[in-house]
C-alpha cells in the first residue's frame, strides 16, 4: 500500500508541553499502523519560554525554518508564569508563530465528548458542539504583534494598540462561513453563524459587525445572526446548545474559548486550530501549567484532539478524504474511551492521569479496528 507521508514539526515545549507531546504521539502510532493510508515524519523543534532563559531566543532560526517547510505544525504548550520579557510579559512564541504564519483564524470547537461530566446540569449539555473562530492577526492583540506601532507607556499610563481591518475581517468571516457550510451538510442541524463583538459601544466592533453583515448577505444560504459578548457569555451558560459557529475579535475569543471549555470539562478536553491560507497549527487551549508538570497528572486528551484536527485539515488541505477519516478515527477513538465514564481525568475529579487517558484511547482505537 503506497502512502502519504507528511512532515510535521514538533514543538513540545515547556511544563506539561512536553509529556502531552509524548503522550499523542504514542497514540499517532498506534493509530497509524501498517494498514494506515499515511504517515508522519515527525521533527523535532526546540522553543518556548525555557530556552528564551537558556538561550536568550524564545524560537530559533532552524525551528523557524521547519516549521516552514513541515506540512503542519503540532503544538504543545509555552510560557511559564516566572519567566517574562523585559517589558513584563510572558514569553508567548505562539504569537508570533500566528504573525510569521499569517495564521490569522483561530478554530476552537467545543463539543461535548461522552461520559465527560459538564459542568452544566441540564441534559442538553450532551448536545454542546459549536465552534468558536478567533480572529488572530489583529483586535486587541495587535500591539503586541506589532509593537513598533503601540503607543509607548510610561509610570503614568500605559496602552494597547488594536485594529480591526476590512481585509482580516472579510477573510475571518468568510472561513465561518465555510466551515457553517461543511458543518450544514454533514448535518442539517448545524450551519448557523453568530457574529461576537461589542459594535453597541466600540467604533472598531461597529466596523467589524458592519462588515459581518456584508459578508453575510453573499453567503445566503448560511443561517446568520449576531450577540454582543458580554450577552453572549451569559448565553453560553445558559443555553450552549443552540449556537453553531461563533467568528469574534482576538481578545473576546480568547476569553470565551476559555469559558467554552469549562462547559466541557475543562481546557483538557479543548483543541484548537490556528489555519492560515497555506500553513496550520494544531494545539490544545490549555497553557504549560507547571503547577503539575513532571506528576503525570496531565490531560493529554485535548492535545490528541488537536492532532486529529491536523489529520482532517491535511486531508481537506490535499483533497484526501482517507486521510480526514483517519482523523476522525481518531476522535471516534477519543469518544469511545470516555463513553464509559469510568475514565476520569483529574480536572473532572478523578485520578487518571497522561498515560491512564493516552493508553485507553489507544485501546479504543484498537478495539474499534480490530475483525469482527
């Protein structure tokens, strides 16, 4: 059987980065046996907030260079709380991988995995699957992206520069729109886009829905609608359920990707994708948590998620569906392990920890893969 191989650097980095990594990689092998349409060819990459202290660069030139050349980027976790930037701000790499990779859409599905508990009580919490779309080469996070154009701060006040664009917010609202129409026709269920922003008090969110809504109207056939964020935050711990896909503002999609995946159990069991045009970037939402790093106590199961995710954009990307079904192999694998309830990882109360979750999901694939 002639395969697909693919390159794909590997950027563990720091706290429970690197454990995570291991630990989805050994689930990747186990997934892509002998009988496996592709194969990946794994580079490693140092980088993160550790080798800034070490070595006084956060990514290296080569680590720059690989990343170029992989065919996708699997990500794991940088920064650490203690070690920071002159100016005071933690050592975030990531950032300027979504700048130098124009990786301007940041993908974060929230769905509810079987036998995970949610922190909501109602039944429909089962039912939680919509994807939040973070604008990433812009909004509030634009000074720091470009930090030749903030304003400089002093012992008396201090300032973040944002900006919201025609150009980044037509390309972020057409890829909702996209994605509301894959989503539609796997499912008639789904396909609605809800704009997020604050364009009630904000000339720059006022530009930003003024746009939405011209976008909109030339994807008629997509179900669209809007909510202020603040309103929305509110919505999504009352009523998940009924949203589909969510395209917002850098900043608000940070914060609400966060309390997103508190509806689901946590940042453990929340991947996340930064697409650009040509490259993508796969990793979990969590940060590094040194609290826990080296205890074995991390949830890998959002870091595997990101890797299916990889697998499914490389297959769409190369117009390989035997290569997105792997991926949703994958997360077939991932349900699978969990629909019992017996798995519990530690942030959902129980005591299974990296490799407890890792080894399970790897069962799971095998179960599902072996004869009848």
């Amino acid at each position: 059987m002639s395969k697909h191989i693919f390159k794909v650097a590997v950027l563990p980095g720091d706290g429970i980065g690197k454990e995570i990594m291991a630990a989805c990689i050994e689930v990747l092998h186990r997934l892509l046996g002998n009988q496996s349409p592709l194969a990946l060819d794994y580079v490693a990459c140092p980088g993160g907030a550790q080798h800034y202290a070490d070595k006084g660069v956060a990514l290296p030139d080569d680590t720059l260079r690989q990343c170029e050349n992989a065919d996708a980027i699997l990500f794991g976790a940088m920064g650490l709380p203690h070690i920071r930037y002159p100016d005071g701000t933690e050592v975030n790499p990531q950032l300027g991988l979504r700048k130098d990779f124009d990786l301007y859409a940041g993908v974060r599905p929230i769905r509810a995995i079987p036998g995970v508990p949610s922190t909501l009580a109602d039944p429909r919490a089962a039912g939680i699957d919509f994807v939040l779309i973070r604008e990433q080469s812009e909004g509030l996070f634009y000074g720091r992206l470009y930090p030749e154009k903030q304003p400089p701060a002093n012992d008396e006040e201090a300032f973040d520069l944002g900006r919201i664009s025609r150009k980044a917010s037509e390309r972020l609202f057409d890829f909702a729109f996209r994605l509301a129409r894959q989503r539609h026709a796997s499912n008639p269920a789904k396909g609605r886009v809800t704009c997020v922003d604050k364009a009630n008090v904000l000339n720059s969110m006022a530009f930003f829905h003024k746009i939405y809504w011209q976008r909109a109207a030339l994807n008629a056939d997509i179900t669209a609608d809007h909510c202020y964020v603040d309103a929305m935050a509110l919505n999504l711990l009352k009523h998940p359920w009924d949203y589909d896909m969510l395209p917002t503002e850098n900043q608000f999609g940070d914060i609400l990707s966060d309390l997103a995946a508190g509806l689901i159990g946590g940042l453990g069991m929340s991947p996340s994708g930064d697409i650009g045009d040509r490259y993508g970037l796969f990793q979990p939402s969590h940060g590094s948590a040194p609290d826990i790093a080296g205890q074995g106590k991390a949830n890998p199961t959002a870091m595997i998620l990101s890797a299916a995710m990889m697998l499914e954009w490389l297959g769409e990307k190369h117009a390989l569906p035997e290569v997105t079904a792997t991926g949703a192999r994958l997360v077939r694998a991932v349900d699978a392990a969990f629909a019992s309830g017996r798995l519990r990882s530690v942030e959902t109360g129980g005591s299974d920890g990296t490799q407890r979750i890792a080894g399970a999901i790897g069962d799971a694939l095998e179960r599902r893969s072996a004869p009848a």
